[in-house]
C-alpha cells in the first residue's frame, strides 16, 4: 500500500471496528493476489470503505469525475486509487476504465446494481458486470453487506452506529464458452453474480 491509502486504511479500519463493530465473515475467501472483480449490493455510502477493510491488501474503485472538483480531492483521490469517470457523457466509460485497470492486474470494486438501493433490498443488476467479466475474463468475488443501510441509509444525514458486517462469497468464474458475447449473455452473467450476492447469509449474531 502507499502510505496514503495504508493511513486511509488503518483510520477506516479502526473506527468502523469501534463505531459499527465491524467483522468480515469468510475472508480466506478473497482474491488477494492479481485481477478480480469484486461485486457487492450497494446501499450505502459506506459501502467503499468497508469492503476496502475488508481485503488486507489495497484494492480500486471508480467514481464520478465531480468529485475531483476540488484540488484536495484531485490529490488525494488518485493516492486512494479512486479513478474518476463521466458517467454523464457515455455510460461505458466507467466499464471500460474498469477492464483497463483488471487487465493491469488489480482487483476493481464495481456495484452490479448501479446506484445504491432506496431500501436497502437488492436489486436488479444491470449487464455492465457481466460485460465486464467477458472482456477482462476475471474471478468475481461476490460481497454482501450487512448493516450499511441501517447506519447510514439512502438520503440520511448523519449516521448510526448499527452492527456492519461484509459477508465473503465463493469466487465466480465464467468459462468463455458458456456466455455468448451479447447483451443477452452479459446480462446473464450480471443475473448470476447478483444472484450469489442475494444467497449470502450474514450469522445471526451479526445482524443490525
């Protein structure tokens, strides 16, 4: 890790332990060498951050070019290995930039659901994943999480301090051969990364 993201990391790590009780359920499950795509249910702002502790080791994330909108933003983000995107000017930048950075050999955090959940439910993935799997031909690490909505929900101001947890899916592969390269197929694969999400269980003892 460079020292920005290692500090970032250990302050994350140390109050979401503190404030949300954070815990990773099987993490001998994650990729922590070479490209992967890492999957998740998006219900939160925390949501980042969180499956970011989850791994030991740094991970990428996209976000919308605004956010670089100030020069403490366009210095600190690149350090956080944030890339920006213009998802206003053509909805296949984020994707693209996506498989550019799997195929140098890093592991990408993508939302299959596009925004983040108005209830906290999942929702129907679109077939950007599953594009992306195609193209970069790379495991998906599938992560549910657990308790994000509850502490800081869609529209929330200030958040709460609710039990989170990331719950750690088998790793996905997709043989070339059972996806044709077309909206149909990409689709499907979306369908069934989002469906392993939808089947991961957070203990009891764990929820919010």
């Amino acid at each position: 890790m460079n020292p920005v993201y290692r500090f970032c990391y250990t302050i994350t790590k140390t109050v979401a332990r503190a404030a949300l009780n954070f815990r990773v359920i099987h993490p001998e499950r994650l990729i922590e060498e070479g490209p992967a795509l890492i999957c998740a249910n998006h219900v939160s702002f925390f949501d980042p951050p969180l499956i970011s502790i989850s791994f030991q080791k740094e991970i990428h994330f996209l976000a919308r070019h605004t956010l670089y909108s100030n020069p403490a933003a366009r210095w600190i983000f690149p350090r956080l290995n944030v890339t920006p995107i213009d998802q206003d000017r053509a909805s296949m930048a984020g994707l693209k930039t996506a498989i550019r950075i799997l195929k140098d050999g890093h592991r990408v955090l993508i939302f299959p659901e596009g925004g983040r959940s108005p209830d906290g439910q999942i929702q129907p993935a679109a077939g950007g994943a599953g594009l992306v799997v195609a193209k970069a031909r790379v495991p998906v690490i599938p992560i549910r999480i657990f308790g994000a909505y509850e502490a800081l929900p869609y529209g929330a101001g200030l958040p709460r301090f609710i039990t989170a947890t990331t719950v750690i899916g088998e790793p996905l592969h997709f043989p070339e051969s059972d996806f044709p390269a077309t909206r149909e197929g990409y689709q499907a694969i979306s369908n069934t990364i989002m469906a392993a999400i939808s089947k991961l269980e957070c203990p009891p003892d764990r929820l919010p």
